[in-house]
C-alpha cells in the first residue's frame, strides 16, 4: 500500500517548518509518496522536490489554491503540476494580492473586541508576508493567550459569523482549474467535510466541479471525521471521482493528525495518484 500524503504546508505559506524540515518529518511518519501544497504559493517547490528525493520520497508537485464559490470559500488542490508553468504562476500571483488588505480589516474588527495590535502580532508568524493568512492571527491569539488553541481562536472569533470574519473574493473555481489543468495537473477537491454548504449546494457543486474537468476528492484527510471518510468515499464512487489522501498538517501539534499516520483509503477507490509515472 503507497502512504501518500498529499496535503500539507510548509513556511511558504502557512505552516511553521521549512520545506526539508516537512519532509523529514513526512518521511519518520512512513510516507513513500508526498506533495507540499502551500496556500497559493509554489515558491518552495524546488526545495520540498529535493529533500523529498534525497529522503527517498517519491515526490509531486502541488499548491492549494484558494476559491470563492457559492459565496463561500473552498480550497482546491492542484497535484503533478509543473510549478513553472506562467499561467499557474501568474494567477496565483493575482489571487495573493488581496490577502494584506483582508488582514488589515480582520485585525480592525478584533481591535473592536478588545485585541490590540492583531496585525503586528499575526504578520510575526508569517514568513511570507504576501500569504497573512487567519491560521497567523490565530497563533498570535494563543500566544498572547486570548484562547488555548488555534481551533479554539476560528471558532470564537476568525470562523464565518464570528468577529474577526472577513469574506474575501478569491480565484473563481473556473480559474483554479484552469491553472491546474494548463500546469498539467490534477484538481481535487479539498476537505470538502470543512464547507457549510447544502446538500443541494455541494451537490451543484461536484456536478460542476466533474463537468470543468476535475479529476478527484480528499476523502481522507486530517480535517475529516472517521463518518466523513465513509461520506466522501461514497461522493467518490457517485461521481466518479479519484480519491485523495492527505493530512492537512501545517505544525506539530497544531491539527488532528501527523503525517503519514491517515487510514489508508478504502480499496475499491481508485487513487488520485494511480497513473503517476
């Protein structure tokens, strides 16, 4: 069985390990097949690439591209990209562009319910500044001991509702996959047990998701519960999706899961990574 991870994030974007740090710790959880897949970056491809090989890794190009649809935000992950392909690198340089702004209004709002300085605070935890991100706000909350965990910080003030809230427009879905498809990759589906949408919505979703060329779906994931294993495995035989298998993991003891430590998928799912020469 391959243990592939291929969802995780790097200093690139949001996590807290450098590329061959990530690799090192992918490679002690047993993974033989890995992608970095930082938040609308692939500056780090180049190293991840390197330390994965000189690790023994089979290793593929990824991103995790941030989507506005339905109103809501999703994420799509592109996977056996070429990170040097211009289209890719152009539009993912467009959709960075709006994140500075966004943090400068979430820091306002939680200003306005007694948190000083959030902006400061958050852009310390970010070694790219162009990608603030809210996952930077939160770990400056726990440091400054507003909450004990960064889940704790998105469910009482950066989650949808919440005070620190701020919608953004991000890529259209029909700009990802065009990026992803024009990079000769695969799009998948990210987490999708994260996103608040109807049955009605997620149903358009995937419908529109399949007929744009969309290859496959995270079904096992640091983000899903073991029920959500079972729900996306099922969306994946409905609609014919592959099936992808990653553990979202952005620092130690920050998620749910370590890399590597995921249930294998279920064995009458086809792999997103069964073609990959």
């Amino acid at each position: 069985m391959t243990n592939a991870d291929l969802h995780c994030h790097s200093t690139y974007s949001d996590g807290l390990l450098a590329p061959a740090d990530v690799a090192r710790r992918a490679r002690d959880g047993g993974v033989s097949l890995w992608a970095m897949t930082d938040h609308d970056e692939i500056a780090g491809q180049r190293e991840a690439r390197a330390a994965a090989e000189a690790l023994g890794m089979r290793y593929v190009e990824g991103v995790e591209i941030s989507v506005t649809w339905a109103n809501r935000t999703i994420h799509v992950v592109g996977l056996a990209i070429d990170s040097g392909n211009r289209g890719l690198v152009d539009g993912l340089a467009a959709t960075r562009g709006g994140r500075d702004g966004r943090g400068r209004v979430i820091a306002d709002r939680l200003a306005d319910v007694g948190i000083p300085d959030a902006y400061e605070g958050a852009l310390k935890y970010a070694n790219n500044p162009a990608l603030l991100s809210r996952t930077h706000f939160a770990r400056f909350l726990v440091e400054h001991g507003y909450c004990e965990s960064t889940s704790d910080v998105f469910a009482r003030y950066l989650a949808e509702g919440r005070p620190g809230f701020v919608p953004h427009q991000w890529a259209t879905l029909e700009q990802a996959m065009g990026w992803i498809q024009g990079a000769g990759g695969t799009a998948v589906i990210a987490h999708p047990g994260r996103y608040k949408y109807t049955q009605i919505e997620f149903a358009a979703l995937f419908d529109v998701f399949r007929d744009l060329g969309g290859g496959a779906i995270e079904v096992v994931t640091g983000s899903h519960t073991p029920d959500q294993y079972r729900e996306y495995a099922d969306v994946a035989r409905r609609y014919g999706f592959r099936a992808s298998r990653g553990s979202d993991f952005h620092a130690p003891g920050e998620g749910r899961t370590e890399l590597g430590s995921l249930p294998m998928l279920p064995d009458d799912l086809t792999p997103v990574w069964r073609d990959w020469q």
